[in-house]
C-alpha cells in the first residue's frame, strides 16, 4: 500500500490574490457601450442589410410556426 506525505494543512485555504467576483469589471458590456456599438455598426450599410434580412428571416420563421 502506498502512503503519501502531505505538507501543511489541506483543510486550510490559503489567501486568495485574485478580487472578490462581485469587485471584478464585468465582462459585459454597459448598455451606453452597446448602444454605440450598434450606432457605428448600423452606419456600415452592408451591416444594415444583413440586420434586416436576419430580422425577416426570424419574423418568417416565427410567423410560419403559428
């Protein structure tokens, strides 16, 4: 059978380096960067197209189901 040496205690937690998650940056965008996010993609007309075709796309999806 074979032993195994341990050093310290494994009970114990050591401090932890990182920030507390509730104090990290969210990755998330906040809503005024989302907003201008989409402004300069709308300004791109190639973008505008494939918007609306996406959006008629899921409204033919959705409309076919009912």
């Amino acid at each position: 059978m074979k032993t195994l040496d341990v050093e310290g205690n494994l009970a114990k937690k050591e401090a932890s380096k990182t920030k507390p998650i509730l104090v990290q940056k969210s990755p998330y965008l906040k809503k005024s960067e989302k907003y201008e996010l989409y402004k300069k993609k709308i300004e791109n007309q190639k973008y505008l197209e494939f918007a609306i075709d996406e959006i008629a796309l899921e409204l033919t999806h959705y409309l076919s189901k009912q």
